[in-house]
C-alpha cells in the first residue's frame, strides 16, 4: 500500500485538484479515486485563508466517504468548532477577538454563521479523529504525544474524534485538556526570554515558539538551534545567545515514522529526523501542496518520496 500524506490545504482547492491529478487520482463523477493500491491521507488544516473553502470540503468529504482517503482533524477545524460552540462561561470555546474572526473569515464568507451550511459543515469537521495510528505509520497534526492523548482519551469517540463536552474541556484554559489539545494540534511551544519576541509569517508577534519536538535532545540545545520558526518568520535573539528552550515534559515512544502538517515549512522538501515527516509547505499562502508517499513494501524515509503540485504563473 502506498500512502499518499498531502499537507495542509487551507481552501486552495486548485492546489488540491492539481496535486490529486500529478498523483494520478481520477474523479469518477463522485470523488477522486486513487490508482490501484494507493490511499490518501489529510493532515488537517482544510480551511481559512484561500479562496475556495467549501470546494475544498467537499472534495476531502467526498474521497472520506467513499473510501478514497483518511483524515486528521488540524487546529483550524478545532477553532471552527470553537468559534461556533458557546462556552457555559459564557464565551466561545474559541473567542470571537477581531484576530480570531480575520483569520477565519474567508470560511465564514462561505458558511455564514446561523447558515444551514454552516452547521452542515461543522458536523461534518466533528467526524474528523486527532490521530491515525495504523500498522506501519502515526499521523497527527502537531505533534505526537501519548501523554496527550491519554488526557484526552475521556473525550473521544471510539474513532478518536472530539465529542461536543470535549470541545468545552479543552478550551477551559490552563486545563489538562486544553494544554493537551495545544500540544497535539499546535505542538511544543517554549516561553522566550525576557525582550525576545518573535514575529510569525502572518505579523502576529508571539512571545513563544514552536520547537523542534522531533530532534534529538532538543531540549539541550539553545534556542537557535531548538527554535522551529520557518523562513517566514523572525526572532530577536541576541547573536551568541545560549538560552535554552524551558524544561518541558515530553517523550517520544513510538518508533513508527511520524506524519504531520501545521509548519509552515519552506523550500525544498526534506524529512525532519530519521522518523518525523512534515508536509506543510504553506499552500495556504504561496507555497506548494506538498505530499510524502509512503511505500509499506519499502517503509524507509527519503527525500525522494515528496511530490509537490507547483502551479503555473
């Protein structure tokens, strides 16, 4: 079996079509179809941002219902949920802030809040696991951790998808369940030091930043080094700085090859480490969508098993 890993898509659905395409999948009048011993696999993060939102949905819906692909839930389908679920304090499980709603208007223009399709597609978003675990591979969005997903465990369905109570656990902040659901959708964050700050690909100025979870002793190195920031992104370290990421609690225990999306990632395709695949290559922007075809019969990672759709000007 071979496994198509496309990355995250971000409502570019002619990014999608293309990239299905060079990957030979053919749409037989009700999805795209595979060729013979293939699967596709999503990563996540199918809408916000491009211009083509539901076309997007409804073709990952399409190929899930009939067969042609699996899928995991990303931090954007969460946030859509979020953003629709009243939270019993009073909020939303994710605050309508005028940042929150900008990043995730372009959906909303296409399923306006209180619409019929706005309910449908929601419902349809809760259908989506955090995580496959299947024989030979793990996908999740962020980061794979099994402490995480123990937390959360109580809140899923038999199919690992967030149950509505979930939604409400996880965003009660500074809960088990929200630092949790933070690490499996968004990753490890580390606190900068005092004065640093850290302006991401979209302006937004942090006062964290995601780490490099999947290199060894990562947490030993200087931030320099331990810092996953993209080409995108700028960070004020001083030059020479040896400040270390915050001691946090983490342990990878699987010796499957891990796939994930959600980075941001630039350039020429390459696997992280010896066992973590990333295939976000920012689709959602200017980038290109990217897939990793994973081969059962030949399991080792090579860089030679990326195929990226690359539109034309």
């Amino acid at each position: 079996m071979i496994y198509d890993i496309i990355g995250d898509i971000h409502g570019q659905a002619d990014k999608l079509i293309g990239l299905l395409t060079k990957l030979g999948y053919q749409h037989d009048g009700h999805c795209y179809q595979p060729p013979a011993n293939h699967q596709a696999i999503f990563i996540g993060d199918f809408i916000d941002r491009g211009s083509r939102q539901l076309d997007t949905l409804q073709i990952v819906f399409d190929m899930l219902d009939h067969g042609a692909a699996l899928a995991v839930m990303g931090n954007h389908e969460y946030n859509a949920i979020g953003y629709a679920t009243p939270h019993p304090d009073g909020d939303f499980c994710r605050p309508r802030t005028s940042r929150n709603t900008k990043q995730h208007q372009a959906f909303l223009d296409e399923a306006p809040l209180g619409s019929d399709l706005h309910a449908y597609w929601l419902s349809r978003l809760y259908e989506l696991p955090l995580w496959l675990e299947l024989p030979m591979l793990n996908v999740i969005h962020a980061c794979w951790d099994t402490a995480a997903q123990q937390v959360l465990s109580p809140h899923l369905t038999a199919n690992r998808c967030l149950t509505p109570a979930g939604i409400i656990a996880t965003a009660l902040c500074d809960s088990p369940e929200f630092f949790a659901l933070e690490r499996l959708l968004k990753g490890i964050e580390s606190p900068l030091p005092t004065g640093v700050v850290l302006i991401d690909g979209h302006d937004i100025v942090r006062k964290r930043t995601r780490v490099k979870w999947w290199l060894d002793d990562w947490q030993n190195r200087p931030l320099s080094e331990a810092a996953q920031l993209g080409t995108r992104a700028r960070m004020n370290l001083p030059d020479g700085c040896n400040i270390k990421p915050l001691p946090i609690d983490f342990r990878l225990d699987t010796a499957k090859p891990i796939f994930i999306g959600h980075y941001w990632l630039d350039g020429t395709p390459a696997i992280l480490s010896d066992s973590v695949v990333c295939t976000d290559y920012s689709a959602g922007t200017t980038g290109h969508l990217t897939a990793y075809q994973f081969d059962t019969d030949n399991p080792t990672l090579d860089n030679g098993n990326f195929v990226q759709y690359i539109a034309s000007a």
